[in-house]
C-alpha cells in the first residue's frame, strides 16, 4: 500500500522549547537529523512532517486527522508532557484507529507507532495498549545518582555521540519497516513470501542500567545481520506472568545472551524479589537443560556490586557450573562477546560435521599452554594404545581457539586434565568449565576422566596425593607407563 508520507512525528509543544534563545528545540533538531539519516537508508527524500503548534498550544487540528491515512508510521516523543496532554494522547488513539483501517496497525509483529522517549514517564496509562507493550527507544541516560539525562548535543560530545547513535538505530529500523509496508498490496494483502534460509531467533536478554548500552549495540549489529531478536515487546511487570513470557519466548529461540553488570536490575512484582537478571538466567538454564538452548554469558573481568544480592549472584556464575550450564562465560571486552556470539550462530547455522578418527577413540589432553612439551611422553604412549590424544588450541583469534576446544569438548571420549605448570586457580577454572560439559556433548558420555600430575610439585598437588584422590596419576617424579595403565585399561573396558 502507499503513502504519501513516510512518518509523523507526535510531540508536546512545551518539549520543543530550546534551552537557549540562540538554539533549537529538541524536537526540531530531533525532526531534521532522522530527516537526514532516514534519507540516506532509504535511497530518497524522507516524507517527515509534523505539526509545528506555531501558537503554543498542543491543539488536536482537523489537518492531522486528514493527513493520517496518508501517513505510514507515527513517532511519539515521550515525555511527562505528552502522557499528560490530552491532545497528544488523542493523537495517537486517532492514528492508532486509522492504521487499522488503512493497511493494519500491525505488521509482522511490529506496531506502526513507535516512541522515542525523551524522559521516562510515570505511567503510560493513557496511551494506546499497542504503544504501552512496545519496547521504545530510550533517548536519554542514567547519571550515577540514577538521575535521567536527555540525549541532547548541547550538553557535550559524548552525549551527543550517544544521541547519533541511537538516532542511527531509529532511523534503520524505520526504514526497514517501511520497505516492509512498501511490499504489500493496493489490497493491504501480503504478497507470496520468498523463502529464504531462516536464521535462528536470539534472546537477548534484558539487562540493569549499566550493560544498557552494550545491549543496544548488540541488538543493532544482530538485527543488521537479519536475526530476530527477543523480547520485541514490553514483558509483563508481575513475576507470575513475567516468567511465563520469558519461557514461552525461550522456547523459539537457539540462543540466549545474558550481559551481567554491577546494577541488580528491576525486579518484577512477586514473591521471590528476584532481578529480571536473575529470573533470565535461571529460566534459559531450564530451557537448556529441556531444549539444548545454547548461551552465552558476559560478565566482564573485574565487575563487581555493592548490592549484596547481584555481587552473590556474580560470585555464582564464576563459581557454580549450574548457575552456567549450556552457557560460555565470556570476560574479556564486548568486541571479544561479539566474536563468542557470531561464532555460536555459525555453529547453529551450519553444524559442522566431525569426521571420525582414524586412530580409534580420542582422549583431551587438557593442559596449560607452557606444558604443551611436557606432555609429549603422555600422547606418545597413548598413540602406542592405539588412542588419537589431542591438547587444547592456543592459536588463532578467541573465538576460533574457543570454538575448537568446545569441539574437543564435546567430541573426545576420555580427558586427562594435565596439572602442571598451571597452578591451583587455573586448575579449578578448568575443573569447573569441565561441569559445564554436558552442555556441549548433550547425549555422549565420557568413559574416563583422569588427573595427571607433572612437575613442578606444590603444596596442593602433595596434598592430592596423600588424601587418596581417584583418578590421579603421579606424575611428579617423571612419566611412567605403569601410573598411566589404570588410565588405558578404564578406557580400554569401556
């Protein structure tokens, strides 16, 4: 269907007022930048128009409602104001019964009234039920006092940095919808769609103040590759019924993403007080455990909380594998998470196919990098049994290294954790992404599982040896054929 105008922008007068006589108002500078930007992701003029309320007023014209039905997708410029006055509010209820009759309102899940909140607001009670479960596009941050500041360039460069962004992401999603619109029918009816490969949906899940803006960045680069990402819509404020969204939303997707910060993050209405961050998490392990979700998980090196609650639950995740499981814990920076994700969607994407081994059953000689020539006697003399023995990949860019040894993980039939020159803490690291395991080899089980212990010789792995651990061999005083049969013979029987 066509339309005359590509969007109308919806605002409160009292809004466009400039701080200053010698600048313009916000919305103003608002209606002329995405004018520009939107131009340029279409390949022509943007049709934006709005009414300019020379008087003052926020007077509902008669001018508006003629030009609706001509007007493809309508911005709401969210304030205190807006939900406040009368004539705005009518504006969109008008707009909302128009699109309805000219085209539908909604279209592939996606409303035709989009909000740009300028400051948050109280209550959205009076707007239209469409517009109220929509997620909207913040244009303003929390300051540390977790007071809202407006996303407006005269305040400095680095919010001005982060308005042109957000303006960015306006702008694309604005003219993908209304491509969208431009491929139906004069009937308003879709045309036969073309098949092309379906990609996986994303969770991406929501995250407390401070990791906001990674998510955004995320999303943006997500959707840009043509992956549908979830929550699209405002989830419920009640636990009872936040949960049973989150659930149901888990269910269509293959990944989930969880970005963990210092913030607990809001916490919906219920008995247990949980943050949404909380709730995710244990709701997507559920689903992994049920389903095979995979997940990954960010928690950047050095976060911590002075909320009690979130400092525990980070201690969790560093420290509990079930708190982790079918997940990749993933702290180092947010370029390094992007990789960690883009390599998981390959993986769902295209599953690669493991050729069998020539050399019979496969045992993970995991080991720190500095004792790859110290378990040369190791492999050899399982190469002697007629084993194929591998160690961890050190080479190559983070997401590869990372992706061949959840390979390894996933494929080997038996793992000798080499305790080396790694000392106690890379031990445990190691010990407790091995817990994870089963979210990598699903249905495959592991017939053995060994430590071996190498020079040099320290207070824990003495400790090891007089408190009787099973499956250890000691290898302290050399390599030995002997200490390494238990280990062979296991396998061997399995």
């Amino acid at each position: 269907m066509g339309f005359e105008k590509h969007l109308f922008i919806s605002y409160a007068h009292l809004d466009n007022e400039p701080l200053t006589e010698q600048q313009q108002g916000w919305i103003t500078r608002f209606h002329a930048s995405l004018a520009a930007i939107l131009g340029m992701r279409l390949g022509r003029k943007a049709e934006i128009w709005r009414d300019s309320k020379l008087d003052g007023s926020d007077i509902f014209a008669d001018e508006i409602l003629q030009q609706f039905p001509k007007t493809a997708l309508l911005v709401s410029i969210l304030t205190p104001r807006y939900v406040e006055s009368e004539w705005c509010t009518r504006e969109v209820r008008e707009f909302c019964k128009t699109a309805e009759k000219f085209g539908g309102l909604v279209l592939n899940n996606k409303s035709r009234v989009l909000k740009v909140i300028k400051t948050p607001v109280e209550s959205e009670g009076l707007l239209p039920t469409v517009m109220k479960d929509t997620l909207g596009y913040p244009f303003y941050i929390l300051d540390d006092e977790h007071t809202p500041i407006e996303l407006d360039p005269s305040f400095g460069m680095d919010l001005a940095q982060k308005y042109n962004l957000k303006l960015a992401k306006l702008a694309w999603d604005i003219a993908q919808f209304i491509r969208k619109l431009e491929e139906t029918t004069p009937s308003g009816e879709r045309p036969a769609e073309i098949l092309v490969p379906s990609k996986p949906s994303v969770y991406l899940a929501e995250c407390s103040y401070d990791r906001r803006e990674a998510r955004e960045a995320l999303e943006a680069e997500l959707r840009l590759h043509g992956y549908t990402i979830l929550p699209d819509r405002r989830l419920p404020g009640e636990e009872v019924d936040y949960v049973a969204e989150v659930t149901g939303l888990l269910a269509r997707c293959k990944l989930s993403i969880h970005l963990v910060g210092a913030s607990y993050g809001a916490v919906p209405d219920g008995p247990s007080q949980r943050s949404v961050v909380v709730l995710q998490n244990e709701l997507a392990i559920q689903r992994s455990k049920a389903g095979g979700l995979q997940r990954v998980i960010w928690l950047p090196e050095g976060t911590k909380s002075h909320h009690s609650e979130q400092q525990r639950f980070i201690e969790t995740l560093h420290t509990d594998a079930q708190a982790q499981f079918g997940a990749d814990l993933v702290t180092s920076d947010l370029e390094t998470l992007k990789s960690v994700i883009h390599a998981a969607l390959q993986k769902l994407e295209k599953p690669r196919t493991v050729q069998p081994l020539s050399g019979g059953r496969f045992v993970y000689v995991i080991c720190d990098e500095r004792d790859r020539a110290a378990t040369v006697p190791v492999r050899k003399f399982l190469k002697s049994q007629g084993l194929e023995a591998r160690i961890p990949a050190f080479e190559g860019d983070s997401a590869t290294v990372r992706r061949a040894n959840q390979d390894a993980l996933a494929q080997c039939d038996a793992m000798v954790l080499f305790y080396g020159a790694g000392d106690e803490a890379w031990k445990r690291t190691v010990e407790n992404d091995l817990k994870k395991m089963n979210g990598y080899r699903r249905e495959k089980p592991l017939l053995a599982s060994y430590t071996y212990l190498a020079e040099p010789s320290t207070a824990d792995k003495k400790e090891l040896i007089e408190l009787e651990e099973p499956n250890l061999i000691n290898g302290l005083n050399g390599f030995s054929e002997t200490a390494m049969w238990p280990f062979v013979q296991e396998l061997k029987a399995a």
